[in-house]
C-alpha cells in the first residue's frame, strides 16, 4: 500500500497535456477483439484499469505490441475464450469493472463469452441488466450462477432487432453495439447513451467496416456485417482530466494551461466551472485557467442557491461531481450539489469536514456546501481515497489546504490518473510518494 504526503497552500505554474481518457479506452480496446487483423490505438493513458484490460486481452492470447509511449498494436487472431473459466481468468477479472465490456466482442464473433460479477469502486449500486437485456434482444442465452457469480452469454447467430434500453448505460449501450455489428440484419437501439466515448466507439468500428448511423444521437441503427478489419485510432483527451486540473487551478489559486482539451467534447464541463465563478480562457484548443483569489458561485435568476447535479450526457458527468463539491468549499457562497446516480458517492465529505469544510450531507444524493472563500481554508489531515474520482477530489483538496497531508490508498486513484505526483510536481506541487 502507499502513501501521498502533501505539502498544501503552493501556488502552481505551468502547462498540463491531459491522458488519453480511460473510459474511452476501456471500450475500445475491448473491441480489438472483434477482429484477428491488426489495430493500432494510440494516446493510451496508462493507468492500473487500462493496464489490466490489456493483461486480460494478453492471457486470452492476443498478441500486444507497445511501439512507442501510449500507443499499442493488437492482433486478436488466436483468442481463448474459455481462459475466462480458469481461476486465473476468472480473478483477474473480478479486479476490473471494465472487464465486462469484453462480453460484447467476445459474444459478437466467437458466440459465447464469460465474466464474474465484475469489481470496481464502491459508490452505489451499478446494475448490469442492460447489457445483458440487449444481448439477449440479440438472440444470446444468458446464465447467471448464484454461488460463484459468473455470468456466461451464447448465441449461434445473433440478429438485429429493435430495443429501447431501459436506461441510457453509456457501457451498456458500447456492449450492445459490440455484439449488433456482426449480428444478422438491422439492430437499432433507442435511448443509447451518446457521450463523446461512445462516438469515438462508433467512429472506430466505423473504420473497421462496420455500418453505424446516427453517432451522437441517442438512436442508432446498426446493419451488420460479416466481418471487420483493422484499423488506427486515437484516443480522446480525458475530460475528467481536464476537469480535475480545471479545479486545481482554482482551488490553489493557481495558473495552469491544459493544452488540446478537445473543446467540442467538454460539452458542460465548462459552462459549470464558469457558474462556480472560475475564469476560462480559451486558447485554441488550449485552455487557460488563470490566477484568481476569490470566485463566487452564480445563484439563478430567481435568487435560489446555485444547484449541480449530474445527468447523462450532454448533462453533465457525475464523474466531476466530487471536484466541484471541493471546489465549493473555497468558494464565496453555498452550493448545493446532487449526486443522482450513486447513492454512496457523497460519503467523502466526511475526510472534508476533518479538513474543516462547512458542508451539510443532506441525505445520501445531497450536500449542501458553504463556502466561505480564502477566509477559511482548509487544512492538512490524514485520510484515505475511497475510490477513483473521491480520491482525485481530496488530492485537489490537500494540496490547497494548510500544513501538511497524507493520503492513503492511492492505489484508487492510479486506477484513473496518470503518473499523477510527477505531473503536478512538473508544475510546482510538493507531493511524494511513499511505501
């Protein structure tokens, strides 16, 4: 296990490129397998999750190549679907909650794939019926064994249909498309989700050969093919990326440019951070966060307290939610912030509270924050990340805060950041890490 121990309370400079995004990698790396030709990705953040996805992809025989930093080549041409039923496989998975985006592929051109319950972090309940709902829309037959928790889906031939999913599951909908590009005839689904992750999916299959229409709209039809070929991809910037150093910066009273932010696939992230009162400057396709002491959340017309809450997209990402309830503890007003998702992701601001954070946890979906700006700042303590997004949220919040923090569990947050103490050292942090 290690350790960050923060210096807080230093004011940054310098320049930040965001990681390939994590959640864009973890679908299309997934879909290599649904070809033996090769694939090229680069921008490949490399981070614990997308780690072991590749692992995983390794044991079940794909060749990997890494031809130079974040970018890999993968030839799926000798693939061993039944490694997911030894216990190696079968361990390897549970670590990963992204391990059950293989379904898709795996189901797509072998006919079967098999997973357990997968892992990850523990912010709520996270269902994965829509996934399995449209494969079983495709014509698969799905078993689920209670004692072991192992999920196994088949089909001999899967054929397209029509589905309207209950819930617009961003990886459920990348999972149904995986499985409907080699299916039969026609699939549409209705109420897909369509964040820029799921477009860079499509696009991707797209250069593959396969046939998808409406990206970016919450309908898409998809006319299956027999088979698909390779093809080069790059992955997006991660906007959560983008967003935590957009609250770094202000939180620290810093100034930081994040360069090739990929405006067009922020979609809210900025318009929310200019309500909290944070100036943006744009650059291009470079952002600007410049040093600024005091920031005042904007209330609505009709006086009521500024509201935040997440929404699919192009609403904004529940992914952020914990910067922006750190950020609004420096602020000069109150916020309140609803988290409608996940019922357990509110729980971190209790390690704020130790901090000195005047927040009201409302109930498990709301917090109620008041800032009282650089007047009380907050101040260094021992705590633990909790999960990926939490953990990133109290980094931000100890390298503000005064005297000095240790932050325990960091392995959470390298399952989403990117040789994170190095890069905020490049730009004036004082953080180490320790065993």
């Amino acid at each position: 296990m290690g350790i960050f121990r923060i210096k807080g309370g230093v004011e940054m400079n310098g320049i930040i490129t965001p990681q390939g995004a994590k959640n864009e990698a973890l679908e299309v790396i997934s879909a290599v397998l649904l070809t033996a030709d090769e694939v090229e990705m680069s921008n490949v953040p490399d981070i614990q999750d997308v780690n072991i996805l590749i692992e995983m992809l390794i044991d079940l025989g794909v060749k990997v190549k890494k031809t130079a930093p974040n970018t890999y080549i993968f030839k799926a041409d000798d693939v061993d679907v039944d490694y997911l039923h030894t216990p190696m496989g079968k361990e390897k998975a549970k670590r990963l909650r992204g391990s059950i985006m293989i379904l898709g592929p795996l189901l797509a051109r072998f006919g079967r794939g098999y997973i357990p319950k997968p892992g990850g972090d523990k912010i709520g309940r996270r269902r994965v019926d829509t996934h399995f709902d449209g494969f079983i829309a495709l014509g698969a037959k799905f078993r689920y064994e209670e004692e072991t928790k192992f999920y196994s889906i088949e089909a001999r031939n899967l054929k397209g249909t029509y589905m309207l999913l209950d819930e617009a599951s961003v990886t459920g909908t990348a999972n149904i498309i995986m499985a409907a590009v080699l299916a039969e005839g026609t699939t549409t689904i209705y109420n897909a989700a369509c964040e820029p992750y799921i477009q860079q999916l499509c696009r991707m299959l797209n250069a593959m050969g396969a046939k998808i229409r409406g990206v970016g709209s919450n309908l898409l039809t998809i006319e299956g093919v027999e088979k698909l070929h390779g093809c080069k991809h790059r992955i997006l910037a991660d906007m959560l990326d983008v967003g935590s150093w957009m609250g770094l910066a202000a939180m620290t009273r810093s100034d930081i440019t994040i360069k090739n932010v990929g405006w067009d696939d922020l979609g809210q992230i900025p318009r929310v951070f200019e309500r909290m009162g944070i100036q943006i400057i744009r650059q291009g396709d470079d952002m600007r966060i410049p040093q600024q002491d005091i920031y005042e959340p904007k209330g609505f017309i009709d006086g009521s307290i500024l509201t935040i809450s997440d929404s699919p997209w192009p609403g904004f990402t529940p992914d952020l939610l914990s910067i922006i309830l750190v950020l609004a503890t420096q602020a000069r007003g109150s916020v309140l912030i609803h988290q409608k998702m996940f019922e357990s992701r509110l729980f971190f601001t209790d390690r704020l509270i130790d901090m000195g954070a005047k927040i009201i946890l409302c109930d498990p979906h709301r917090a109620t924050v008041i800032g009282l700006g650089q007047y009380h700042s907050l101040r260094g303590c021992t705590m633990s990340s909790p999960d990926i997004r939490a953990g990133n949220a109290l980094l931000i919040a100890a390298l503000s805060a005064r005297g000095e923090s240790v932050i325990q569990n960091i392995e959470q947050i390298d399952r989403g950041y990117e040789r994170i103490e190095e890069r905020l050292r490049s730009i004036g942090a004082i953080i180490e890490r320790e065993n």
